[in-house]
C-alpha cells in the first residue's frame, strides 16, 4: 500500500462525510412500545443488536437515527453504509451489526460512538408499532490501519493525523462555514477506483456514491467502504482460496500540492465447511493486495473467537478452538457443538437431527518493514449441515446372569429417557426405577451419552419359549421413547435382545479300563445336539476317530468308544519295568461357544512290556529288551550317548531310560517337515585277560532310539534347541551291530504321512517303504526281524509292540532350518 500522509492535508475532508441519498423519515415515538427482548451490546469493533422474532413471525427491521433524522436501512443502504442485517430462524432473533464508522454515528474523536436505531414490529394483521433503541461504545484505540471483512461489505480505515472538524460539528451546527466547506470539499475530493488490466477512472465522492462506494471521513482517519461484488473489485485465487480484493486511491490538491492516499482492502470469500467433526474457515495467509508497493507483510498475531470477540489462548484451547498454517494458508477450525456456538435439534421422520452454527470472529495482525500495523477482523457465519444422530442399540447381555443388559447409545446430550414399552407393556422411568429395573446413563463423548438398562430373564413382560427339551428361548422387545429438551419432541427407537439357555447338563461318559485300553460309553439324550466333544484340542470327529484308529458303535441308545492303548490322545505317567499309567480324557464343549463345560478323564495302570513314549514335554521314556538282540547280554552295562547316562532301572532282559530331548548327547536332525531327536542305547562288552578284566568303550551292540515330531506342533525351537511343542511324537527303536556305518535311511517319499507310532506288532520281515505308502498313527515303535515289502499305496495299520528292524536306518541331516508356527499339515517330500 502507498500511503502518504501530509499534515493539515485533509482539513476539508474532515468536513464531509459523504454523499448519499437522503431517507429521512420522522423521527418520534410509538405510543404503544411492543414488549419484545432486545439485547444491545458493544463489541470490538461493531455494536450488536438483537431481537426476538415476535409471535407473529414478521421480521423485525431497523433504522438508523441521527441529529436530521430517520433512515430507514434496507439491503443496499446497509452495505453502503456499515450495517449488516442477520436472520436467525434456529434462534428466533434477529440481529443488527454495526461499524463504529456507520453512516448517523455520533463520533467523538474516535474515541466515543452514539448510535441510536429505532426497531420496528409488525403484528399479524400487518399494524407495526416501534421503539427506540440507543447505545454509547467507548473505544481504546485503533491501529493505523483497520480492516474489515463483514459478511455484505469491506471496509479500510486508515489514521489520518491533522486538525479537522469534530463529527458533531459537521452534523449538530448547520452554519454556514460548515455548507461552504461541504460544497468546497465535494468539488475538491476525487477517487480512483483501480482494477487489474483495467483503464483507471477519476470520479468524484457523488459518482463514487451513485455507485456504492462510500469514502468519509472522521475526526483522525479516512474511511472507505464497498459491498461485495461490485465492478471495480477483483476476485483471484491466492493458496486455492478466492479473495476478493478492492484498491480505491483518494486525493485532492491543497495550494500547490496533491494529496493521494491509497486504500485497500481483501477478504477471503472462503464459505467454510464442515467435515463431519469440525466447522473449517480458510484464508492466505498473507493477502497479498494489502502489501501493494511494499515488501510482503509479516503476520505478529492471528486468533479466532465468536460473537465479535477474540478468545485468548488458554480458553480457545479448552475449547477445542485451532488456529494453524498449512503451507500459506491460515485454517481456522471450531469443534461441532463448542461452546460459543448455536446448536438446534429437531425431530424429522423419526429422526434426530442438529445442526451447529457459529458466528466465526478472526483477528490478524500484520507488520510492514517499516513496523506500520495492520489489524484484520473477519466475521464469517458458518454452519453445518443437518446432522442425524442414529440411536443404536447393542445387546450386552450375559446369559449366565440370565439378565437381559441392553445398552442404546448415541443419545444427544439434549434427550432424555421417557418411558419404555417392554412386549407392549409402557412404564415411564421413574416407575421403572421404582420397581427395581436398573436405568444407568453413562457418557460417550462431549455431544452424546448412552443408557444401559438391565431385566431379569424371569422378569414379567419377558417371553419365554420352548425350542426344544432342556432349551428356553427369552425374548424382548423394547421400544425407547425419548424427548428433546426443551421443546420436548418426542421421537422413538426400537430394540429386540433374545436369549437361549440351556437347562440341561451336559452328558456324562462313563468310562472302564480293559486290556486292550480305554472304553466310554455315554448315553444318547434329546438335546445333545447342544454339545460337541474333543480330545485335546481337537474335535472328536468321524475322520478323527478313522485317522486315529478308535473304534466307536453307535445305535439308537448310546455311543460306545474303545481306545486302544498307544493311540493318540493318550498320557503316561509314572513308568517303571513293572507297569505306568495311561490316561485319556474327552472334553465336552457348549456347540455355540465351543467353551469347555465338562470332562471325562479314565486313568488305567498297564503292564510294561517295551514302549517308547515321546511326552510333548520332550523327555522320551523308553524301556527295551536288549537280550532279544543281544543273547545273555548285561543290562547294567548299557548307557546312553553320554556314557555318564545309564539306565534309570534294570532287570535280568530290560533296560529303562528316561532322559530330556537336549541331554545325554541326543542329536537332532531336522528337515522340511520333521524334527528328529536321535540317541542309542550302547552294550559295553566285558572281556577277560590273564591280568584281569577289561571294559571297552567301543560297544559292539547298540539300539538307536528316536523321537520325531512333526514341524506343525512346534512352538518354539531356539538356537540352544530347548523344545516346547504341543503334541506327542513318534517313537522309532532301531538295533544296530558294531561298528556303526553309514547305511540308507528308511525314507519317507513324497506324499507319504509320518502318525505317532510307539508300539507294533513283531514283525519277520524287514520293512521297505515305497512310494505313496501312508503311515497310520500309533504310539509304539515296532520290532522287525525280517524284512516285509509294502508294495506301492499300501496302508501300514496301527500296532502295539515295539520293532527292531535289522537294516541299519541313517538320517541324513539337512543343517538348520528357521522355523514357523504353522499347525496345519505338510506333505512330506
């Protein structure tokens, strides 16, 4: 902005306000003064007036009064002149802004301001009545130059520092002097209105007027003043924002020189929006049509408020005001529902709905280089658009307390709980309450809140029906009835909760030990369709029973199950030469929840013969007898890897070793689907000389003994090889004559399947696995004297005795693998 300013330079202009038409109209009393709220307040740089829409719906409408006058201020004559005339429905009022360089402003040094309006009602039949209403402002001080962004006009002002006639004078004496210095000034004052690529104009204050520009002045600053959207204004895009922006120069010659002076104003056009959270505003933030000729402002202060008034810091902050710059752009943002804010709710078609409004205050402060002020306020109404809050209803209820607890959230925080209908029977909430239903509101956020309400399962309007024996079905309908306070709307919601129990008791199995393992038997009743059944965390089903080899017989009366030892699911415990325990437990489970409700668990004591048992726990038990290899061989004299392991028990045939998976120098082998624990059971041969006898350490006879888990089941598999898997293994047992060589390992061919196995059958041939053979799961490891051949496809079923197969078994080791959790089954390769 160029601006110059020249003592004693606008002496006459002091003397004109400006040039408008004349609206004078008379100015009196009505003799019957409407009884109507008013509210008149001084702002920071504009006075308010506020009145309540009378009953019979008539806006009401304003005009100014001065020393000369009435004039009435319609649309037109309010922009040109500095008010702003604002309806609100949602509130009921109507609303008069204005500047405190309004036209009929009793301004004293810019310092005091008179005003006084007169508002008119009408009644319904059209009869208006009035009354007046006057108000003095005092204000502090302004900066060197203001600038005002109102919602239908811009005004500048600037301080203008030379002796001038006071406001009063020019409008209280009619002299003489004072028509000489009007008419003199009028003749002398010019303006340029400048547009961009646009020839430049010279008019005078009368023209400029005729055209809606208004240029006055006052005891200590130049105002100019312009409705949006005329001619000689620019709108351009600055930081995607439009701005519309305005440059008028004003000058006139004094003896031998010419006064100029420039005023410019901009204003963001930005409407605002609403992005379902937060009401936005946005403008540059710097405009640059208010740094004509100089280098570009830089902005010492920015903040918001509402209602004409700045909100500091620390208050804005608690209430979620924002003031930031992204990239160039000042964004302003006010949470929906904050306090400063208009918020109305209605009901439509059974709906909820509010909406926010706000009237938007921001300040700017810019500073040249020269430190010249430059001070912006903006007023700027925005307001969301309808917003529906949708009541929702989550049933929460906890069929073991056999309470129906039903929570309806997104309840406005104006809404309160009438009544409830329960299956068609109302009760209001204060009788609810009193007969003992537990109403509990509880907070969601800053704009809604939620009730939770609790009924008994046996309560009186509650439905119960009969599904089937043993089940009961309860059900609920609740229809909400809610009011908006305090125009008490009254809108609904309906919810439906329902809830089966179960009153029967889960089946029980009865169990028996026998030879061969575990029987169950349990018998059938109507409602056990409401259970499922497993074996650890496995469902029992028919491909289950098949995998594993239970035999199960089911008719009409019950479901028999026999469990053959050593098959899958089984537990051991407390092994010893003479007998160990098995157990084998069944789960039942609620079919729904899959929760386990039951167990039956049969724990039997068996005769120990030879098995190897892999525990999930990685200790592998394993009792052998060696002399089925080794004629007259010495069990005592037997260890593990690690010489300093031996037997745990011995008698005239059997060795029994217990030892962990990572002890006694177990190696471990490991491919793509299998983890191999691998350790031998060494004879040390005694020989005799002439000396005395001598022990040798190179053993002649050794029986291998494996553990083999698949990769599925492990859990964890550290570098150090601690093991924690949640199945059972296989168990292999392999008899080896000295001196150990490298031979062939009993592979396992693609597609084929590895099954727990710890026992088989003896065998008199040794076993050769063709391609496609499928291995069936048992706990025990087999004896095999002589070879069998299992052609291609063939199907190895379970067996229940240990097996030494004569052809040496070598496990060729793959180097470490990284391995991951997956339980699902591999094919192995």
């Amino acid at each position: 902005m160029a601006l110059e300013f020249v003592s004693g330079g606008l002496l006459l202009l002091c003397a004109v306000a400006f040039s408008l038409p004349d609206f004078k109209g008379t100015f009196q009393q009505s003799l019957m003064q409407p009884q109507v709220p008013i509210q008149v307040e001084c702002k920071a740089h504009y006075l308010l007036v506020s009145v309540d829409i009378p009953p019979s719906g008539l806006k009401p409408r304003f005009e100014a009064i001065d020393a000369a006058g009435v004039y009435s201020i319609t649309e037109r004559y309010a922009a040109q002149c500095g008010y702003t005339y604002s309806v609100q429905p949602l509130q009921g009022r109507v609303f008069l802004r204005a500047s405190y360089f309004s036209c009929h402003t009793d301004n004293q040094i810019d310092k005091v301001f008179n005003f006084m309006f007169r508002v008119v009602i009408a009644d319904q039949s059209g009869l208006e009545s009035f009354f007046n209403v006057s108000q003095t402002c005092n204000v502090h001080t302004f900066t060197p130059r203001e600038v005002v962004c109102e919602e239908n006009y811009m005004e500048v002002s600037v301080k203008a520092e030379m002796p001038c006639l006071s406001t009063s004078m020019i409008k209280g004496e009619f002299s003489e002097t004072y028509a000489v210095a009007h008419s003199s000034a009028v003749e002398a004052w010019q303006i340029i209105l400048q547009q961009e690529g646009q020839r430049s104009k010279v008019m005078s204050t009368e023209e400029a007027a005729a055209l809606g520009y208004t240029v006055m002045g006052t005891p200590s600053r130049l105002v100019f003043r312009t409705a949006y959207g005329q001619p000689h204004a620019t709108v351009k895009m600055v930081n995607d924002v439009a701005v519309e922006a305005i440059h008028a120069t004003v000058f006139f010659r004094q003896t031998w020189m010419v006064v100029m002076m420039d005023l410019v104003a901009s204003c963001s056009m930005d409407e605002g929006r609403f992005d379902g959270y937060r009401l936005q505003w946005r403008t540059p933030a710097v405009m640059i049509p208010l740094a004509v000729g100089l280098p570009v402002l830089r902005t010492e202060y920015m903040a918001i408020g509402v209602d004409g008034e700045i909100v500091d810091e620390l208050p804005a902050k608690e209430r979620g005001y924002s003031v930031m710059v992204v990239g160039n752009t000042v964004e302003s943002s006010i949470p929906f529902g904050a306090e400063g804010g208009y918020r109305k709710s209605f009901i439509m078609e059974n709906v909820y709905y509010e909406i926010y409004t706000v009237q938007l205050a921001y300040q700017q402060t810019y500073v040249d280089h020269s430190g010249m002020v430059t001070k912006k306020n903006v007023v700027r109404q925005i307001s969301s658009p309808l917003v529906p809050r949708v009541l929702y209803t989550v049933n929460k209820t906890n069929i073991v307390e056999e309470i129906f607890t039903i929570y309806l959230g997104n309840v406005p925080t104006d809404v309160e709980l009438v009544s409830m209908d329960f299956n068609g029977q109302e009760i209001s909430v204060s009788t609810a309450i009193q007969m003992g239903y537990s109403i509990t509101r509880v907070s969601e956020t800053n704009l809604t809140f939620a009730y939770i309400i609790r009924v008994p399962f046996q309560d009186q309007f509650v439905v119960k029906k009969f599904v089937s024996e043993g089940v009961l079905e309860y059900s609920l309908n609740v229809k909400w009835t809610l009011n908006i306070i305090p125009q008490m709307e009254t809108y609904y919601h309906y919810s439906f909760v329902s809830a089966v129990v179960v009153k029967a008791s889960p089946p029980v199995f009865e169990s028996m030990c026998a030879a061969y393992g575990v029987s169950f038997r349990k018998e059938h009743r109507g409602y056990d369709h409401l259970w499922d059944f497993a074996v650890g965390r496995h469902r029992l089903t028919p491909q289950l029973i098949s995998e594993r080899g239970y035999k199960v017989t089911n008719d009409s009366s019950a479901l028999i199950m026999d469990v053959p030892l050593f098959t899958a699911g089984y537990t051991y415990e407390d092994i010893t030469l003479q007998q160990f325990s098995a157990k084998f437990e069944i789960f039942t489970r609620n079919a729904q929840t899959l929760e386990t409700v039951q167990s039956s668990a049969r724990r039997c004591l068996f005769q120990t013969t030879e098995l190897l048992v892999c525990s999930p726990e990685g200790i592998m038990t394993v009792v052998s007898d060696i002399t089925k290899a080794i004629p007259n061989a010495d069990p005592a004299r037997t260890t593990l890897l690690d010489p300093s392991c031996g037997p745990k028990e011995t008698d005239e045939r059997r060795v029994l070793f217990s030892f962990g998976l990572n002890t006694c120098g177990t190696r471990v082998e490991i491919d793509k689907w299998y983890v191999t624990y691998e350790n031998e059971i060494k004879l040390h041969e005694l020989y005799s000389s002439d000396a005395k006898p001598v022990i040798t350490r190179d053993a002649a006879y050794r029986v291998i003994v494996r553990c083999i888990y698949p990769v599925r089941y492990l859990e964890t598999l550290s570098v150090d090889l601690r093991f924690k898997v949640d199945a059972a293994g296989i168990g292999v047992i392999q008899s080896v004559m000295a001196p150990p060589k490298i031979v062939e390992t009993v592979q396992v061919q693609e597609s084929a399947v590895y099954h727990p196995s710890f026992q088989a059958t003896v065998i008199e041939k040794p076993v050769q696995v063709q391609e496609s053979a499928v291995f069936r799961p048992s706990f025990q490891a087999a004896i095999v004297q002589k070879p069998v051949q299992i052609q291609e496809s063939t199907v190895l079923q379970p067996s229940f005795q240990t097996t030494i197969v004569q052809k040496p078994i070598n496990y060729k080791r793959l180097g470490h693998l990284r391995w991951s959790e997956d339980k699902h089954a591999h094919r192995t390769k």
